[in-house]
C-alpha cells in the first residue's frame, strides 16, 4: 500500500474574491461581465476539476454579494441581524435578514415578507440571472423594492428572509448558504470541507429553515415594536421554502392567522391532503395564490382548487344523508379510486422555463399587484373570484391560445453559450491524464469555531 505525505496534497484552489483577477466587471446596471468580452456572462467550467470550478465561483459571488448589498443599502433596504435583533452586525453566529428601515416599518400599514429560496443567498433570487444575463433587477431584492414604490395606497415595507444562510464562520465572521460553505479554503485539495460544529456553526434559534421563519414571524412580524399591530402583513413563499411555509401555517395557524392578509406561493410541492387544518385550507383557496411555471401566457389562470361532489362518492354517506344537510364538497370517484385534488390554491402560469428559482423573477410584478392593487383595496373582505382557467390542447406545450411564446426577461434560463467560452472543457474521455487530485482519505476535517475550541 503506497502513502503520501500530507506536504505533497494538491494544494486548494487559489481562487481570491477580486473580480478584476477573475476576470470580471460588474456594470453600472448591476451585470456581472467578462472583461475579455463584455457581451457574456460569468463561465463556470473552467477547469476538469470541479473543486477548482466551484472556489472559482465562490469567489465571484462574494464579490457580487458586497456589491448587491451595497445597492440594497443605496434602496433604504437595510440589514437586521438575528437572533440578536440589532442592525448593528454582531460577533456570535447571526443571520441577517432585509427590511425595510426600522423607523419607517414601525409606521407601515402594509408589510410585504419574503420567504427567499431554501439554497439562496440573502435578498437573491435566482444566480443564474445574474452571472449570465442581464438579469440585476429581477434577479435580486432590488427590482422589487423598485416596484412597492409604484403600489396603488401606498410604499409598502418589506422583509426578506434568509432561509439559506444558517451556517456562520466564525474565521469570515458571516452567515453562508451551504453551498458556500463547501466552497471555503480548506488544507488542500483533497481535504473535505470544514466541521459544521452543532453548538458554533449553528445560529441559535435558527438552526434550520422552519425554526428561522418561525423566528422571524414571532420575533420581528409579530413584533409590535417593529410591525404595527394593524398592519396589514402578506407573505410569499418561494419554490420549497413555499413548503416550508405552509407547513408551518398548516401546524400553527391559529397563531399566525389574525395578522395574515394574503399569501403568495411560487412553485410549492406540498399536496392539498397534507393540509389538515380547515381553516388553513379555506384560506389557500380564498386568499392565496400560486404561480407555476406552464405552458401558457403569464399570469393567466392554469387551476384552481375544486373538489367535486359526486352522488357515488360514499354509499353510507348518501344512504344517511335526508338532504337536510350539505355534506360538503366530496372527491369525485375515478377508475382507480378516489381523484383528489391537486391545487392548493388558485394557480397561475409563471413562464414557461420550468426552473423554479426563475419564476418570482418573472411574476413578482403580479404578486406585487394582486396583493397592493387588488387585495388590499378591500383587505377585511376580500375572496379570489371566479376564476376562467386557460384552456389548453392534449399535447403538452400546444395551445389554441398560446402561441408557445411568454413574455420575455433577459432570455433567462438558457445559461450562456457555452460553445463559444474562452476556455472551452476538456474532454475528461479523451484524456488520457489523471482527471484530478488521487483519491486519498483524510480522516480530519478542519474546524471553524474561531476561538472557541
């Protein structure tokens, strides 16, 4: 058995967070460009060796981070550190969310919360917007903050989440998705990522998604310091933090629901069955709406919630039922049993791309509208009315009314060109080279509990 020496590891990718080494610039619109070409975005494969590929683009985005930030700051969207509820950044493990200025939300009537993506980080909705297309305004929290400033009663406050950020590094003193994480510098090459000590690396009492919008919902939503308590509060939730939402609602509503005007849902995963609170449920189908991505033009109506009452749903039932009473909406009976549901809510088409993380890109603007220009013109009593689904053909993507063509944004989701890159990929079978460091066990990862071990 052969052994190497730890002093002869392939040292770690060099990759430092400075775009102009990189390769890159940033323009006045908020575009990451390549400075060999400006007409193109940020390009991933560089290397055969995805370690190298994945510091590399760590590195960019902490650049792109501090820029983007920067801009929030610029849009009096401000930085709110948890747990320990300060808008000065502290040293023990936190989480930042977005708000809008403190003093300005205490006095707001209608707050707008985000419940940015699971993987994301803070105030970014989609990465691949803004590394390879024009895309600086929709992709992030900075084209919506534009757009509450044009809302019918008036500039809405908004809080954004960060449901992806609950690893802190006490060496780079930040909260990071796990995805950077991974990403960190580590001994060499072939070293594995650092520890994620349970009691450090953990920020308390955000220790995973739910128990974050939990913390934030009673902490900062249901705050009266910081919310008014007749404000008006609208939530979306986007891809599986939707889910994560609505489990949380499902399990605590009686809690949440007094201070809950409207919801807001793109792309959720959750089946109507695992809703099991009735009240929860009748809100879904009068108060919320979803957005997905279909074959159909933008923002039309592709479902809605509509159990069907079928005379030969239950035989008992029907036997014991003198027609005094309703016995409520039944599933319809199929060849196969029972034909549930599948739509929480009323369901909008949000594109055509079918990648999750570019649909609040692309619908925000509605989900704006519907909840400013339309709900909240009548917040006690408003119902979702009745809906005309968008009829569509059998074949999947053909339509009498959709000509295939939705509205664009920037062409997002066809990622750059990656025929004409400046380093184009090795072909990893036609290379007779080793692809990469050996495969070597190292038993001991690195730890990053700063000073407290």
């Amino acid at each position: 058995m052969f052994a190497r020496s730890s002093t002869n590891f392939l040292p770690d990718a060099p990759f430092k967070p400075d775009l102009k080494e990189l390769g890159y610039f940033i323009t006045d619109d908020g575009d990451l460009r390549s400075i060999r070409d400006p007409s193109k975005g940020f390009h991933y494969a560089i290397n055969k060796v995805s370690r190298w590929n994945d510091v590399n683009r760590e590195a960019m985005r902490i650049c792109m981070r501090a820029e983007y930030h920067r801009r929030f700051e610029s849009e009096g969207i401000a930085h709110f550190f948890l747990p320990q509820m300060t808008t000065t950044k502290p040293s023990d493990p936190h989480v930042p969310i977005l708000t809008t200025p403190l003093d300005a939300l205490r006095k707001k009537t209608q707050v707008l919360v985000i419940v940015n993506g699971h993987m994301q980080d803070l105030g970014v909705w989609a990465w691949r917007l803004l590394e390879h297309e024009h895309g600086s305004l929709n992709g992030t929290a900075l084209g919506l903050a534009k757009k509450l400033n044009h809302c019918a009663k008036e500039q809405p406050g908004m809080i954004v989440a960060n449901l992806g950020q609950l690893l802190f590094s006490h060496k780079y003193q930040c909260a990071v998705t796990r995805d950077s994480w991974n990403s960190l510098p580590r001994a060499s090459a072939v070293h594995p990522s650092p520890k994620i000590h349970p009691e450090h690396n953990i920020i308390p009492g955000n220790e995973n998604p739910e128990a974050h919008l939990r913390f934030i919902l009673e902490n900062v939503v249901l705050n009266p310091d910081l919310v008014a308590k007749d404000a008006e509060i609208y939530v979306v939730g986007l891809s599986r933090s939707a889910d994560v939402l609505i489990e949380l609602f499902n399990s605590e509503w009686s809690k949440y629901s007094p201070r809950i005007t409207a919801i807001g849902l793109t792309s959720p995963s959750t089946m109507p069955e695992r809703i099991t609170n009735s009240d929860f449920k009748t809100f879904l189908a009068e108060r919320a709406r979803s957005w997905e991505s279909a074959y159909a033009p933008l923002n039309v109506c592709t479902d809605r919630p509509e159990p069907t009452v079928s005379p030969a749903v239950n035989s008992s039932s029907a036997s014991t039922n003198t027609g005094d009473t309703d016995p409520g909406p039944q599933w319809g009976l199929g060849d196969d049993g029972p034909i549930q549901q599948l739509k929480l809510c009323p369901t909008f088409s949000g594109g055509d791309e079918f990648i999750d993380e570019l649909v609040f890109p692309r619908v925000y603007p509605h989900v704006v509208d519907w909840f400013f220009n339309e709900v909240g013109i009548n917040p006690a009593g408003y119902k979702n009315p009745e809906l005309e689904i968008f009829k569509t053909n059998e074949e999947v993507g053909q339509s009498d009314q959709y000509d295939g063509a939705s509205e664009p944004l920037n062409n997002v989701g066809a990622g750059p060109d990656l025929s004409v890159v400046n380093e184009p990929v090795v072909d990893e079978e036609a290379n007779s080279e080793p692809m990469g460091p050996p495969r070597i066990v190292v038993e001991d990862a690195e730890a990053d509990i700063g000073d407290l071990a």
